[in-house]
C-alpha cells in the first residue's frame, strides 16, 4: 500500500512535470522520468492491478513533452495516447477477467441495480431502468474494447486541452500547438476503414471457416471498425470548432452541442454520430478547412 500511495504521488507530479522537463531541459529529463519508471516497473510487478496507475502518467507525460517539444500536431498526441492507453487498459481488463476470474459484468450489474433501487423513482421505472441498464451491459460486453478506447481518447482529449491551457503561461510561442481544429486524419487511414467496413458486411459470426475463430474475428472486426468511425467522429467535431473560430462564435457551443446531443436519446445519438462520421470521412476529399492547400496552388498567391 505504501508503494501504492508512493506511485500516485510521483505520477500525479510526473502527469504535470514530465512535459515541462522534456521541453525544458530534453534528455536531461530522464534523470527524473528514469526514477519514476523504475519505481513504476516495481509496483506493477509487485501487482499487476497497479499497471494501469503506473504507466498512464508516463504515457500521457512523455507523449505531451514529444509533441511540444517537436511541434507535432493534435492527431498525433491523441492517437498515440489512446493507443497506448487503451492497450494497457486491455491487457489489464484480460489480467482481471481471465486471470484473476474477476467477474466484471456481475459487479457492474450488481452496483447498477443498488443505485436504481435506491433512487427516489416508482417501481415501473426502476424496472424500467435495470432493463435499459441490462442492454447497456450487454452493449459493453460486445463492444468492449471500442469503449475501452473511447474511455482512452475522451481522457486524451481533456489532457491536450489541459497541457495546452497550463503550458501556454510557461513556454515560449513556438512550442504550442493547435488543438482539434487541425485536427486531420491521414489520408491512406480510409484503406483501413475501407477493409473494417468489407470484413463487418461479409464476415458473420455463424460463418464455418476451417482453422478461424469467425466469433473472434466479428469481434475484432467490429472494434475496429467503431474505433476508426469515432476518429472520423472526432475530425467532424474538429471541423465544428474550426468555424466556431473562423466565425468568432465562443468555442464553449462546441462542448454544449455535445452535451445536448447525449441528453436527445439514443435514436438522435445514433443518427447524428453516424452523420457526423461521415462528414469527418468526406473531409478527406472535401477538405473542408483548406489544411491541404499549399501556397502557390492558389492563382491568388502569386
């Protein structure tokens, strides 16, 4: 425990400081990020629980001082993050369930229906509320690592958002950088979309492929194919922000459109994302905010 204790500490002081050494002092800065590691490696040897406390410090802390400090765009900080975040998370979500036979879905349950029945409702919408609770769980289950993920990009999001407010009062002009309004995906990313949206419509569960687990395979099609919709979804809200700053309009809409958009039900939620995916994956040809033009290929500009 005390190790424990110990390892919040340092990675509380590692999540703020790490990007600012980097920055500051460059590989000078592994004097204080190799300590750390090492305590880091200990605590999850000693328990394989505290991986995800230890590592997700680090991860976020030395991904944030690489972009500042080599002037690397937004998609960078927050794919790499996500990925890296979302695969620990992983491995720590099989540790518990497979190994440790924590029963994950049982303690979700069983916590969900204590806060329903202890909420102020009638009895019809506490039944009604475990059955919605019901489908969620089973929604989880399916599509567990698209919310694992999901759960990892938010927090990337609101990481950026904090390094960039903090670190605009300390470092010079040149080492910031933009937010989600530049925010573009690669362009060769669609062939991978393209293969995910091939393998959902023509691979099913029930297929009989000697030598591949078809269940598996749906499973990781799935996943797939809803984590890279939710990029395109993150470079649609990107072009949002993009002409609320373009148009002057103060960027708190952008986080209050969201917010209405979860309180409209599932049906609009559902509509809407698919919607707003689809303008992030036109984006590619569209180019909505011109991040593509070069000077010169405007007559204007010479």
């Amino acid at each position: 425990m005390a190790f424990a204790g110990l390892l919040i500490l340092a990675g509380a002081a590692g999540f703020f400081c790490f990007p600012y050494l980097i920055i500051k002092y460059g590989k000078k800065s592994l004097y204080a990020i190799v300590p750390y590691l090492m305590l880091a490696s200990v605590c999850s040897a000693a328990n394989l629980e505290l991986l995800s406390t230890a590592v997700t410090p680090l991860i976020f802390g030395v991904i944030g001082g690489f972009t500042f400090l080599k002037k690397k765009n937004s998609q960078f900080f927050i794919i790499t993050v996500s990925l890296l975040l979302a695969c620990v998370n992983v491995f720590q979500y099989h540790y518990s369930v497979d190994v440790l036979k924590y029963d994950l879905y049982t303690e979700l349950k069983n916590t969900a229906e204590q806060f329903i029945s202890g909420q102020k409702i009638t009895d019809e919408q506490k039944v009604e509320a475990v059955e919605n609770m019901k489908v969620m769980l089973v929604l989880y289950k399916d599509n567990v690592y698209f919310f694992i993920f999901a759960a990892a990009l938010i927090f990337s999001l609101f990481t950026l958002a904090l390094y960039r407010l903090i670190y605009i009062f300390v470092l010079p002009k040149d080492t910031r950088i933009a937010g989600i309004e530049k925010y573009q995906l690669n362009e060769y990313f669609i062939f991978l979309f393209i293969v995910l949206l091939a393998g959902a419509a023509f691979i099913k569960q029930d297929m009989n492929v000697a030598g591949f687990d078809t269940e598996k395979i749906t499973l990781a099609v799935r996943n797939g194919l809803l984590i890279v919709s939710l990029l395109y979804f993150l470079q649609a809200i990107g072009i949002f922000k993009f002409f609320l700053i373009k148009l002057r309009v103060p960027v708190l809409v952008l986080p209050l459109s969201i917010i209405t958009l979860f309180a409209m039900g599932k049906t609009v939620i559902v509509f809407v994302s698919i919607m707003l995916a689809g303008v992030g994956l036109l984006d590619l040809w569209a180019d909505f905010r011109k991040l593509n033009v070069k000077t010169g290929d405007n007559p204007a500009d010479n």
